[in-house]
C-alpha cells in the first residue's frame, strides 16, 4: 500500500513543501503517520495542508496564489487519494461565487422539501413510492434524524429543515467571505 505525501503551501511566501511521513524515517507504518500542522521553513507560518493532488503555481504568480488562498480559506482543497483527482476547482472567484450559489440553492430546495413534508408514508406501496421519488432528500439527512424500520420509518421533518437551513447559512458565509476578499 502506498502512503501519499500532502503537499503543505505557505501562502506567505509562495512556496510548497512535501512532508516526510514518520514511515520514510523510522520504516513500517507507525501511529504517527497522520498529518501534524507544520511551519514553513522560511517565516514561521503555519502551513495549509493542500492535500494529494496539489499543483503549485509558479512562485511569482501573485494572482493564481492569491485564487489558492481564498479556495483554502472556504474549504476547498485538494484532497483525495492521489489518483482520483481533486473534483472540481473553480479557476477564478467569480466561479467560485456561482460554485458556492449552486451548493446554496440545492440546500435551500432539501430545506424547502422538508418544510413542505406533512407525514411519513405508512403502506409499504407508499414507502416504496416515497423513496423513489424524494430519495435524494431522503437519503441526504443525518442518521440521527430517522427512526423505525425499513418498513416503518419515520423522519424528523423539522430537525431536516433545520440542518438544511443550517448548511444552506454556512455556505452563505463562505460567499459574504469571498465577496469581502474581493473588495480588498
């Protein structure tokens, strides 16, 4: 099995760095291999973790770097096992806004469905029915917020339209974030 290094950026600087894992100095694989904060060698920062499949940009592209730290500062990184790839990355602010508007809305039509729910199928015909049609709402909710059976379940409509209307709020920051960002 092979273990990935993450590439850790120091946006400061402009410059990645590659860590050892403790596996490269000691052999084996040991506990210690997760990822610990590390600090850039040159000014004493801590680093961002960018994950796997990072691709710095050149040293003097002041744009491309400035783009990397607002994608890290909302979340987006690029993690994954180091052959899948990292999804996709929006390239510049503006798509990173319309990024972030599409995951909004998505979250507000999982509230909205939520909200307009009244009752739990009860026949099995029902519950099939159900499924098929509001899976992707259905599917989507934390466990804790279904109860019963396969064939009797019950799902907290109000506490889904909260959680819903939770998310749907953080990634309204992260837009008010990058908005900010772009004004200064």
């Amino acid at each position: 099995m092979t273990l990935y290094k993450s590439h850790f950026a120091c946006f400061e600087c402009q410059k990645t760095f590659k860590r050892r894992l403790l596996k490269d100095i000691q052999g084996g694989i040991s506990q210690l291999d997760e990822e610990v904060p590390a600090k850039c060698p040159d000014c004493n920062v801590l680093m961002a973790n960018m994950g796997f499949d990072f691709k710095a940009p050149k040293k003097n592209d002041n744009k491309a770097w400035g783009h990397l730290a607002t994608l890290y500062g909302v979340g987006i990184a690029f993690h994954s096992c180091g052959c899948t790839g990292p999804g996709y990355v929006p390239r510049d602010k503006k798509e990173l806004i319309e990024h972030f508007i599409a995951i909004k809305n998505e979250y507000l039509e999982h509230q909205q469905f939520w909200a307009r729910r009244r009752e739990d199928p009860v026949t099995q015909s029902e519950i099939a029915k159900d499924a098929h049609h509001n899976g992707a709402f259905l599917y989507s909710i934390p466990r804790n917020m279904k109860s019963g059976t396969k064939n009797n379940i019950k799902y907290e409509a109000k506490q889904a339209q909260v959680y819903w209307h939770g998310k749907a709020n953080e990634v309204a920051q992260k837009i008010l974030s990058i908005a900010n960002a772009n004004s200064a």
